[in-house]
C-alpha cells in the first residue's frame, strides 16, 4: 500500500470536519514556525515531523486533535498540559484552536527535538 502524501491526509482530517482540519494547519505553521528545519511525512494515520530525529506528531481524531511527542516524557512538564503515563509518550489534547497558545504548545516543540534527540 502506497504511503499517502500529507496534502491527501488533510484532505481525510477535512472530512472530520473545519476544526480539526484547522487545528492539524494550525499545528503544522507552528511547527514550521518554531523549528525551521522541520520535515514532514505521513505515518501511523498522522503526520510526523522530523528535524534529524522525529520529535512530535499531529493525529486527528473524531472529537480532538492530538499532539504526540514519542519521548514526552523526557521533557520536564514545568507547565503541567502534557498528558498521558506510559514509559515513553506523552500528548496534549487540542480541542478548539485557542487551545494552542493555551497549552502553549509552541513552549513544548524544542523540548520534545531535544528529548527526542536525547533518546538512544
């Protein structure tokens, strides 16, 4: 089965509706925005970015949006948003667009490239 490219996974999350196809652009400029060097590529159903190692996902589900970062829980959580209790991952939740600077996830994008670059 061919990978998708990410222009037709956005056009599967548009079909989930406005505001999670809002939140998963949103999510990509910030990303774009906060590490430059950035990469895409779609994966697991989500798009993955990269910058030498992958550090965070954006995954759209039904109800909410998901921020994953695979070596979250390396990052030290000072502002308490990231979610989740397993060895390895943690997520924040977005719902609505304000969701984004509300959780600041912009704060939470370096620390996860360097956890994950911190990773073996």
């Amino acid at each position: 089965m061919a990978t998708k490219s990410v222009q037709e996974l956005l056009d599967d999350v548009r079909l989930l509706g406005d505001e999670q196809f809002t939140l998963v652009e949103s999510v990509r400029k910030l990303v774009k925005k906060t590490i430059p060097s950035a990469t895409e590529e779609v994966k697991y159903g989500g798009i993955l970015f990269a910058s030498g190692v992958h550090f965070c996902g954006v995954f759209a589900y039904k109800q909410h949006v998901s921020v994953e970062f695979g070596s979250g829980a390396r990052i030290a959580d000072t502002l308490g948003h990231l979610e989740g209790s397993g060895k390895g991952r943690r997520h924040i939740k977005l719902h609505v667009a304000t969701d984004i600077k509300a959780k600041k996830l912009a704060h939470y994008l370096p620390l996860a490239l360097e956890a994950a670059g911190s990773g073996t």
